[in-house]
C-alpha cells in the first residue's frame, strides 16, 4: 500500500510527465470547470469513480462520503456539506446529470444493516452511526427477510441505499424543478468490487442491469 511519501514521490512524476503532456488541458481547467454529471459515490478507497468511468479532470463534479449518501432536504441551521455540494453542482455548475453510485463490500452499508456502531459515541464509531440512520427506514424489511449478515443482505442494503439517496434528491425543490422540466436527469449505479461489473438502475422495473 501506499504512503504519504509515496504519494509526494508519485506527485513529482505527475508534474514532469501528465502534467506536462497535458498543459493545454490543464491550462482550460484553471479557467474554470464546466463537467456535465455530477457524481455522489463512497469515500471507500477501492472505487474512485474517475478511474471506474475512464474520465479526465474536470470531467466529472465528485462528492464522496460514507455509503454515497444523500441526507433529506433541509433548512436547518448547520453544516450540509452534501446539500451544499449539490446546490453548487445543480445551480452553479447546471450539471445535466446527477449519478448516485454505491459499491459492493460497503462497510457504511454493512454498519447500518448490524447497527454494530449504534451504541457507541462520537469518535468511536457514533458519527457513523448516525450517518448511516439515514437507511433505518429500508433495513427494517430487509433485516426481516434477509437478517443482518451474509451477502444477500448486504447487497440488498447497498442497492436499498442507491434509491434512498434517489429519493432523497427529490426533496431539494430546486432538483425537483429540473428533473420535473427536463433539465436535470438523476441516474443509480452499483460497482461491484469482486468482478469490477457496473449495475445500472432501470427506474422503470427498479431492478439494477448489469453493463456489458
């Protein structure tokens, strides 16, 4: 694995080979950023959707956390760092499109499905329990059908989860407004990690296909 120093190493052949091979592309992107899609995904090392899309930089708006989750619509006083991400990515960048990607062998799933962190305090686990409680309402059903280990159980939480942070979208009225004029289209993924297949959500059926 990687280390920090790893990473310095790694930038400096970045800035005398990528970098330079492509200052025309770099020197368009200091002038701003203009991608098409934004893309919701987890904060899991293994799926880092640049490299899973094959895309550039400045290609894609990015915003990574626990179980790519999208909390509900809210005007609370605080920090909404997701509600604010889409806010800019929707009214600012006009993003066309807004892809909620989740993976398989997601452990921010996995922790909502056992609940194993539902006790435990802040800094111990209890940030991410309450992150995650966002999925209570959907692992109830599936913890009755399928229990809370095993993976079909977790699957089902992972895929459960895509729809929630669909839903969830929903409830901003300014992505209301531009899905419901056209504008805006809003998109669920699933990355597998094992057999590296994307699973692509038929919102007709609800069920995700698998890309060849």
């Amino acid at each position: 694995m990687k280390t920090y120093n790893d990473m310095i190493a790694g930038y400096t052949r970045f800035r005398d080979g990528d970098w330079q091979n492509q200052r025309e592309r770099w020197a368009e992107l200091a002038e701003g950023q203009s991608p098409q899609v934004m893309v919701i995904s987890c904060s899991d090392s293994r799926v880092d959707p640049a490299q899973i899309f094959d895309l550039a930089p400045g290609e894609i708006f990015v915003v990574r956390n626990v179980a790519a989750l999208v909390p509900p619509h809210e005007t609370s006083p605080g920090q909404h760092g997701v509600s604010a991400a889409v806010e800019f990515a929707v009214q600012f960048l006009k993003v066309k499109q807004i892809v909620v990607m989740g993976h398989g062998l997601c452990g921010g799933c996995q922790a909502a499905l056992t609940r194993s962190l539902h006790d435990n305090p802040a800094g111990e686990g209890g940030f991410v329990a309450n992150w995650v409680s966002l999925l209570d309402e959907v692992r109830g059903p599936i913890a009755e059908r399928l229990g809370t280990t095993g993976r079909m159980a977790e699957l089902e939480m992972e895929l459960a989860a895509v729809k929630v942070s669909l839903e969830n979208l929903l409830t901003f009225p300014f992505v209301a407004e531009k899905v419901e004029s056209g504008e805006l289209g809003l998109s669920g993924a699933h990355f597998a990690i094992g057999d590296g297949i994307l699973r692509l959500l038929d919102p007709e059926t609800g069920k995700f296909e698998a890309q060849s």
